[in-house]
C-alpha cells in the first residue's frame, strides 16, 4: 500500500449556522460543545487520529474563538494548577496539541466550494483532505484513514458516501456509480447536489469527509454559483468524477450530523451515555424518563 503524501486537512467554518439560530448569532456553530467538547476539536482530533499533520481552518466574521480554541491559555493553567484539578488541565491542554493550527479568511460566505478555494495557496499543489465540522464521524469506526489509504494506491479524489432512504436523500450530494461496488470503493461517474428523491442516481449521499486533488482549485475557480445561489463544491467535484477521477468509500459506521440541532441534540446525549462520568446517571435517569414522554 503506498504511503498518503496528503498532510493538511482544510476545516471550513465561515458558514453562518443559520439552522442554530439563535444560538450562533454570536457563538461560531463550531464551538457549540458535543457533551463538553466543541464540536470542531473532535474534528481535529479525527484528523490527527488519521495521521495528518495540520488543519488549516477557514474561518470568517466572528469566528476567531475557533482559532483561540487551539492556543494554550496560560491563566486558565496557572488557576487550574494551583488547585490541583490535573483533569481539567489535561482537558484543556488537549486541543494546544493536537496539530498545528493554521487559518485563512473567506472573507465573505459565498458557499463551501469558494470556503475550500481559499486553501489553494497554502495546500500548494498536494492533495488535501476537507472535514466538515458538521458531521461528527465516531473515533471507533476511522473513516479518513480508509479514505487516505484509498486515494494512496488509485490516486485522484475520494469522497465518503452513506447509503440514506429516499426521504432523505435529497438532504445531500448523490453518486451515481460507473460498474459495480469493490468493497467499500466505488467509481463515480457524476455527482448532483440535493436531488429530488424522484430524480436521485443512486442512495449513496456524500457525507463531509473528502480527499481532494488540487486540480479541484482550477474547477473551482470557474464554478458558478449553484444551488442556494453559493458556489457548490458538489459541483465542482462532478467534473472530476465525468473525468474518471473520483471515487467513493462508502461508510457504514457511526456519524452524527450535528449541524442540524435534532442530530446535535441525538449525538450529545447518546455519546454522554456512553462516559464514564456522565453515562450511569444520565442512562438511568432516560430510563426513568422514558415512560413519561409524551406521545
Ligand atoms: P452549511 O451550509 O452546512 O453550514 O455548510 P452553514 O452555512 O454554517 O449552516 P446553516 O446551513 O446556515 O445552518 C457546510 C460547512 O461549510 C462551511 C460551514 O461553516 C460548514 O462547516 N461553509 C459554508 C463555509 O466555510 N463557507 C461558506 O460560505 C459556506
């Protein structure tokens, strides 16, 4: 298997989590906490967990708590030092160390697809993973390590699929395949953002871990805006894969979708159920709850 030579994964953030309001009108979505972590240091770790060495953050107005969210912050450890609480240092110290941070402004949210267009500078050439912090991917099932692994030995670009129903197809950007399923690898042929179930190729949506080539940039650059009037990286990734240069893993492990405030409220109370600390009181509370929910 050859080596990945992919070492940074762009994170974009300067998106204006409307689907939260009000809570993001002034907090980044990103820093809304999973349990107690916020949702964007699970996405670091993952992308250390998977062997790379620095993200490059996408931020925008507002969003410069994500960035100071990686520094160390010397008075918080002189307070928490000198109580000897050595748990909650250690928590705080985990996302000083992850990875080296880096960050760029998008300046203005015109869409994911100009959101990773402004990485082209720094990713000078190499290919390079996009994680989306909105999809909370489990650390038991490593999804980016396979990807990486996938875009090693057949090159170009991989996206990750999830096989979803009908209903809910249309949430997403679907695949439609050229021959049959290898595994978990697939060749797709094209891509359509948020189709119609009626109208959907396949039920294989993309969720938001990708491995680009950078030849993506120069797509990109011409991409005009699409649906919601934003520029689609969707699209721009449907004319690698008319090229034959796309590919597919397609996932069936743990993900939650917390960008949207239901799967938000789903994951943090199932992955509080699964803590030490937390989980035997809150699981026996639930059971005692359950009875008494209304219909
Ligand atoms: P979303 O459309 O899900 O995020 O974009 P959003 O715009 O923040 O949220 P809603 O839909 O209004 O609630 C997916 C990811 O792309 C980033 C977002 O921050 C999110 O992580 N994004 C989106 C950008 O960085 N820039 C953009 O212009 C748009």
């Amino acid at each position: 298997m050859p080596a990945s030579d992919v070492r940074t994964a762009v994170i974009p953030a300067a998106g204006l989590g409307t689907r939260f309001l009000p809570a993001t009108k002034a907090v980044p979505k990103e820093l809304l906490p999973v349990v107690d972590t916020p949702a964007i240091e699970y996405v670091v770790a993952e992308a250390a967990a998977a062997g790379l060495s620095e993200v490059l953050l996408i931020t925008g107005r507002g969003k410069v708590a994500i960035v100071d969210h990686f520094d160390s912050n010397p008075p918080l450890e002189q307070v928490l030092e000198a109580k000897g609480d050595k748990a909650r240092l250690a928590a705080i110290r985990r996302s000083n160390d992850l990875l080296q941070v880096h960050s760029v402004r998008q300046g203005e949210p015109k869409g994911l697809g100009h959101a990773v267009l402004q990485a082209k500078a720094h990713v000078d050439g190499h290919p390079f993973a996009v994680m989306l912090g909105d999809d909370l991917i489990d650390e038991r099932d490593p999804l980016l390590r396979r990807m990486l692994e996938v875009q090693a030995s057949h090159g170009g670009s991989v996206v990750a699929l999830m096989e979803f129903p009908p209903s809910q197809i249309s949430l997403y950007g679907c695949a439609s395949l050229r021959g049959e399923r290898d595994g978990d690898v697939v060749d797709i042929a094209d891509l359509v953002e948020k189709p119609a179930a009626e109208e959907a190729p396949s039920n294989l949506g993309i969720v938001g871990r990708y491995v680009l080539s950078a030849d993506i940039f120069e797509i990109l650059e011409r991409t005009p805006p699409g649906r919601g009037g934003e520029i689609q990286v969707t699209d721009a990734m449907a004319e690698l894969a008319v090229r034959g240069e796309m590919r597919g893993v397609i996932f069936d492990g743990r993900r939650y979708d917390t960008g949207d405030r239901l799967g938000w409220l789903k994951a943090t109370v199932l992955l509080a159920c699964e803590r030490e600390d937390l989980g035997p009181e809150l699981r026996a509370w639930l059971r005692e709850l359950t009875p008494r929910l209304p219909a």
